[in-house]
C-alpha cells in the first residue's frame, strides 16, 4: 500500500535560514566573519537570563513544569493594561506561535492574505495548513501597508489577516490609523494575526497600540519573542497575546512539558531586566540611525526602519553584491525567500560591525562600478 501524503505539505515552502558564520569560514577560508542577517540581537541576553539558564540546566533529569503560569503572570505583569496570564499563549519562539496559529485556525481551503513582502512563515505555515494565499501586497515604492487591498481581498473564505509591523524585511510598520480602519472594517469571520516580534525597536509616534484590540475583545492575535530585543534567540520563545477566548482555543495547540525549563527560567529573569532591555534599544536605534545614515550617503535606496534591521536596494544585482560581500567576511541577508530578490536586509550590529559592514560595501560597489557592472534600475517588484 502507498501512503497517502498530503499534497499541501508536501509543496509547501521550507524556510531557509540565513548562513551561519561557521559556514562562510570554512567556504570562504576565512577568520573574521560577521553575521548581520538574522535580525539577531548583537548585544546579547541579559547576564539574569544567561544564570537562569544555567542554574536550570543542573535539573534537566526532571520534566518542566506542565504550566507556564509564572511565565504568563511574568508577562501580564511586564505588560500591564490589565493583561491577564489568560491573555498569552507561549511557544518555542514566534515562530512555532504560528504554527499553532495556523493549525487551530487554518483547514483545506480556507484563505489568508498576507502582505508582500513579508516574513515568509506565514505563507509556509498556513500553506502546511492546506490554505491558500490571497496576495494584498504593500505599496511596491513605500513598503506601505493599503487597508483598501486588504479588505478587498476578503471572501468568505478568508480566515486570517497576516501583519507583520515593524515588517520583515522593509522595516516599515502599519499606522495606528491604518490598523484602526482595518480592525472596523473587517468582518467578524476574519481573525488578525500581528505579528510585532519587532515592537520593541519602534520610534515612530504612528505605531499602533494593538493591545487595546485585545483588551476590547476583538478579533486579534499579537505575536511577541524573546529572540529580539531580549537577545535570546537560541532558547526559542515567543508568545501570543489574545483575547482569553482566543487564547483558550491557541493553547489547545499546546504540547505536555511544552516550554523546556531553561526557557521558562530564562525568560522570567529576562523580563525582571529591564535595564538591559532599555540599554538594547538604545544601542539598536543609534546603530540602526547611524547605518541609514550611511547607507543615505551612499545613494542607496532606503526604506524607514522601525526594526533592528535596515532593507536596502543596491545598485547591482543583490545576489553578486551579497556574494562579495560573504567573500570579505560580511553575511547580509538576499531576500528571495521574502518575496523580494532585488533587495539585501541588514541587521544592526555593534557599532564595529556596522562599520565593518559599510566600509565592505563601498568597496564591493566600487568594484562592480570599475568592472562595468550592469547597474539595476527599476526598484524591484514584489514576485509571486
Ligand atoms: C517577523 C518575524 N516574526 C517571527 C519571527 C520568529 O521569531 P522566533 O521564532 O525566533 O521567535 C521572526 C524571526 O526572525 C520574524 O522576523
């Protein structure tokens, strides 16, 4: 007998990660190599959190705990606004956060939109899920979110709304407006997905306050990680913020022994240091200032970035200049995984890295524009 597989899994797309430094040594023969292209935090996790972790792993004979109570009640105390452990489902990072989404949410057949480009679990997670994409993609110049495409692209179908603010990869956030106008208009059968994993690294007074739809029961799930602003992207932790309904319905997703104990641990110390978090942001948005800066200076095409991460256009053809770039010891991240193959995304590092980073692209442009490089000139449309 044959086994049935499911066509829908099998043709779903597989996330490809961005390459590892021990990689790019042993290919490139090099020594120094940095990696500014996983949207990594370069500052690190909180010393708290690292001797939580520790002291934790002395007891990893024994199961975790079956609940994540004090984790949740960690959270809702760290988040306030009258956030409840009810509100939050936890995971293995929001990356698993979406898995469960789209398992509990998502049959064959149903429909999701999503917003391109964007961070690609969504399309991989609900395709593995049977549904189909509905594409209401951003402005092609701006990287804009258009509320009118979204709510034109709704049938009766659809089942979730993705947003993804900041957004990975152009760093561009959707406006407390926007949002606003989105939550009123969509009907009642479509539920929103809005992932803000990068909401820490925000300065824009237009970013919008999600929780409150949360708060008035609406049809709203925030995604949250540790991997970012809390520099803890190895432990893998994440977790949903949702009317308790909803997020009653989520944890069905959710697994005996669900989060390891090193991560329970290290995420409750990790929320209780703030300082550390504080000092973060503030290194991320000089760095993230200074890179636009130079990037600008360079007449590279720049997009405003609300994230630890800069999206820009080169003047050559993205692949070859990311592929000089790994020659000199620089990973940056090619986009064509996220929909968007003409562009290169930076991640902020620390300030020498950053430095390192420009100075490499200087020279790889320099190198091209002396070989006669053909130069790109259109901006890069969105591709299916
Ligand atoms: C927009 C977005 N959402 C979710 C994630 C998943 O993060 P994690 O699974 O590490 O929590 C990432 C990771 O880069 C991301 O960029």
């Amino acid at each position: 007998m044959t086994l049935t597989l499911k066509p829908y899994v099998q043709t779903s797309p597989v996330y490809v990660a961005g390459a590892s430094i021990e990689s790019i040594r042993q290919t490139y023969g090099l020594e120094e190599v940095i990696k500014l292209a996983s949207n990594e935090n370069p500052f690190g996790p909180s010393p708290r959190a690292v001797e939580a972790i520790a002291q934790a792993a002395g007891g990893l004979n024994r199961y975790p705990p079956m609940t994540d109570d004090a984790l949740r009640q960690a959270l809702a105390d760290t988040l306030g606004r009258g956030l409840t452990p009810a509100h939050f489902v936890t995971g293995n990072g929001g990356s698993e956060v979406l898995a469960m989404i789209a398992a509990v949410f998502l049959s064959p057949g149903d429909e999701f939109i999503i917003s391109r480009p964007t961070f690609p679990m969504y399309e991989i997670t609900a395709r593995r899920a049977g549904a189909h994409p509905v594409y209401a993609d951003l402005d092609p110049e701006q990287f804009t979110y258009r509320v009118d495409a979204i709510l034109a692209a709704v049938t009766g179908r659809t089942r979730l709304v993705y947003l993804c603010s900041p957004n990975n990869p152009t760093g561009t956030i959707i406006t407390a407006a926007q949002m606003d106008e989105l939550i009123r208009r969509l009907p009642r059968h479509v539920l929103v997905v809005s992932d803000e994993v990068y909401f820490h690294y925000v300065s824009s007074p237009d970013y919008p306050d999600s929780l409150r739809y949360v708060l008035e029961d609406r049809n709203v799930i925030i995604i949250h990680s540790f991997s970012k602003a809390y520099g803890l992207a190895g432990l893998r932790l994440g977790y949903a913020i949702a009317p308790p309904g909803l997020a009653g319905y989520l944890a069905r997703a959710r697994q005996p022994f669900h989060l390891s104990q090193p991560a329970l641990s290290g995420g409750l110390a990790a929320l209780k240091d703030q300082a550390h978090l504080t000092k973060t942001i503030s290194l991320t948005r000089q760095g993230r200032a200074w890179l636009s800066e130079q990037l600008r200076a360079l007449r590279l095409a720049v997009w405003p970035a609300e994230g630890n991460f800069i999206l820009f256009k080169p003047p050559f053809a993205a692949a070859e200049v990311s592929e000089r770039l790994l020659r000199r010891g620089v990973i940056v991240r090619p986009m064509t995984q996220f929909y968007l193959p003409t562009h290169l995304r930076v991640t902020v590092g620390e300030p020498e890295e950053n430095a390192r980073f420009i100075t490499a692209l200087k020279e790889v442009l320099a190198e091209l524009k002396a070989e006669g490089a053909p130069e790109t000139t259109d901006t890069g449309p969105v591709q299916g």
